[in-house]
C-alpha cells in the first residue's frame, strides 16, 4: 500500500452521499419556492394565481396525512375536522378584528345574541389566533389519538373512528348559529393586522406565505421522516407487534404523529381560508376527507412530494374539468383516480422514482441506473461473460 492509497470507509461514504442528497433537495425545494413566488405570478392570471395559492393550501394538509398514512399507515378519514379548526380559528380573529369593543359580528346579531361568548373572546388577538391555529388542531388530535392508540385500535376500525369523529365535528358546527353561524360559516372578511384582506397586495402576501409554509412543512416533514424516528415510523406501519415486541412503545409515537399530522392540517385551513375568504361545516364533511386521501394516493403514498404533487394535479384537474364539462366532469375525476390506482399503484411521484428517471436517462443516452453494485454492472470482464453465457 502506498502512502497515496485511500482508505474508503462504508460508512463515511454513505453520510456524504445522505449530505450530498439532502443538500440536492434542499436547493430543489428552495427552487420551486422561488418559482413559485417570482414566476407564476408573471404566467398566471389572478384567478389561476389565486386558484394556486389554495391549492398549494391543501397541499399543506395533503403533507400532514401522507406523513401519518405513508409513513406510519394510518389511513385517517377524518382530517377535515383539523383543516376546519384550523381554519375557524383563524376565522373568528377576522370575524372580531375590525368590531369596535363591545361589537358582536353581525350573524350573532341576527340570531339574537346579546354578548360575545367567552370562547371566543382571546380570539380578539391576533398572536393567541396564530398559536390556536396550530395548536386546537394539535391537541383535538392529540386527544383523539391517545384514547384509539391505547387501546391498540387500528387498522379499518380506526378509519370508521375517523369517520365517526368527522360527523359528530360536522353535525356540531352546523348546528351553531348563534355561536359559529351555522351551515353559512365565517365570512366577510374585512382587516387582518390593519390590512384589507381582499385587495390584490394582500392576497399575494397571503399566497408568498403559503408557499413558504409550505416549504417549511415539507421541511418538518422531511426530518421527521430521516433517520430513527423515521424508520419507526415506518417499522410500526409495516409490523406495530414487532415494534412493541423489541421494547418501543408504539402509542406514543403514534400519537406525536397524528398530533402534528393534525397541525398541519390545521395550518392549510388557515391558509386556504385567508385566501377562499369563507370557512364552513362544510371542510369536515366526510367526502372532503376521503378526497384528501385521493391527493395522496393519485401522487404517490410515503414520498412527500407525491403528496404535493397528486394535491396540485387533481385540484387543477377538478377546476379545468369543471369548467370545460359542467355536467360530466365527477366521471372524469373517478376516471383519473382509476386509471392512477390500477396503472400507478405506486402513484404519480412513485412511477417517476421507479420507471420515469429511467426513461428519461434512456432518451438522453446515458446509461442505466442499476440497482445492485455499479462497478459490478460497468467491469468488462463481467459484461464478457455474460455475452459468452448469451451465446
């Protein structure tokens, strides 16, 4: 061995590779944000800019479920409670941000109200509506998951609780005129901070927002799933028994998840809601949750970035449809979510990790990428041998 001769540890390698491979994502991420805040505005109308912004919105909560079903396999059907929290909780500072002192909104009013209910009364600041938006949702959900995950429910039963959860949430709100407005939810917005939420300067800082916090959640959601804490995730969604059997206790873990699944979701319905201009009963119907999970599954389950990407193609796919073919545009979108289920399985970000860079190095010549070790693909010897077994 020569004094020039290098040593190449394993290990070493392989953090340098894990290094160079986030420092590659986090430029891509950094990217598309700047993209999407200096350059779409330029190519987009205000209505398909405002469009964007809601849908990059959903994509927010989109994050939240692939976290808890991509990862940890727990398909929830109920995530529009958390969306609508979030969403309300914001609502109700923008309801009493422009009222005098003493002023109720003008529904309360009309449903014979005489004072501001207690509840709503730390809502008159902005900071305490802030925090709320993450954190209602995440202690609802927090709740919620510890008294399913201690009793080791799971599975389809726990998907039934979801749904469960999302009618009692929903037959509640509806019913509230006096105190939520019933069936017509929060609306008529006016200042946020001193600003006229409905002029064109304030719904873009509204949409530059979206797309940072967006970037911020796919970054949360990127650490959370590397390293230990992320191949748990992914040991309890592929063997919870084993977990518990090697000494980890699956609950806990479950329950941080879903918890911070559910603020996540949370803070997409603050967003969503800013830019829609209205929060109703509506976000926790229980159609809304299942179309949550078709953004998941159309993108791809467990990657992250199928969970922005299926939210974005099947919103923009819903809204074009719509428009072209006002009638018959359902049957284009169940034909979308067939054809994605039976032909990509693995979904639309799946396909393009297993099949797509690979088609696409193909057409640019260059060589294949090769799953086993390369220099075992690339030595000669080996490639002459094979042509003398083929002969």
């Amino acid at each position: 061995m020569t004094s020039d001769s290098v040593i190449e540890i394993p290990g070493i390698n392989r953090r340098r590779q894990r290094r160079r491979l986030m420092l590659i994502e986090v430029s891509g991420v950094a990217l598309v944000a700047l993209l999407l805040i200096v350059l779409m505005p330029v190519l987009l109308s205000g209505f398909r800019l405002s469009l964007l912004g809601r849908f990059l919105a959903l994509a927010i909560a989109a994050l939240g479920i692939d976290l808890i079903w991509g990862y940890t396999g727990l398909l929830s059907l109920g995530h529009g409670i958390f969306f609508a929290l979030g969403g309300y909780a914001l609502a109700m500072h923008l309801q009493l941000a422009p009222l005098e002192a003493g002023r109720l909104p003008e529904f309360m009013t009309l449903y014979g109200g005489d004072k501001l209910p207690w509840f709503w009364k730390p809502f008159d600041s902005f900071g305490f509506a802030a925090v709320a938006v993450l954190l209602i949702p995440a202690v609802v959900g927090g709740l919620f998951g510890y008294l399913v995950f201690r009793n080791r429910i799971r599975g389809v039963y726990f998907s039934i609780l979801t749904q469960a959860a999302t009618i009692v949430f929903f037959n509640f709100f509806n019913g509230q005129q006096k105190l939520f407005n019933g069936t017509n939810g929060l609306t008529n917005y006016k200042t946020l901070l001193g600003a006229d939420v409905n002029s064109s300067r304030t719904q873009f800082i509204f949409y530059t927002l979206t797309v940072l916090f967006l970037a911020a959640s796919y970054a949360l959601c990127r650490w959370l799933t590397r390293g230990r804490f992320g191949r748990l995730l992914v040991a309890i969604r592929d063997d919870e028994s084993r977990v518990r059997f090697t000494g980890y206790n699956p609950t806990g873990f479950k329950v941080l998840v879903f918890a911070i699944s559910a603020a996540l979701a949370g803070l997409g319905g603050a967003m969503f809601t800013l830019q829609s201009g209205i929060i109703s009963p509506k976000a926790m119907d229980i159609a809304f949750s299942i179309e949550m999970v078709i953004w998941v599954a159309v993108g791809g389950r467990g990657t992250l970035v199928g969970a922005v990407l299926g939210t974005l193609v099947v919103n923009f796919a819903k809204s074009l449809l719509s428009e072209q073919f006002s009638e018959i545009w359902l049957f284009f979108q169940g034909a979308l979510f067939l054809i994605v289920v039976t032909v990509l399985p693995n979904g639309l970000a799946g396909w393009l990790y297993s099949e797509g860079i690979q088609k696409m190095r193909s057409l640019l010549g260059m060589d294949r990428q090769v799953i086993t070790y390369p220099s075992l693909e690339e030595d000669p010897e080996v490639q002459r041998e094979r042509e003398e077994i083929g002969h």
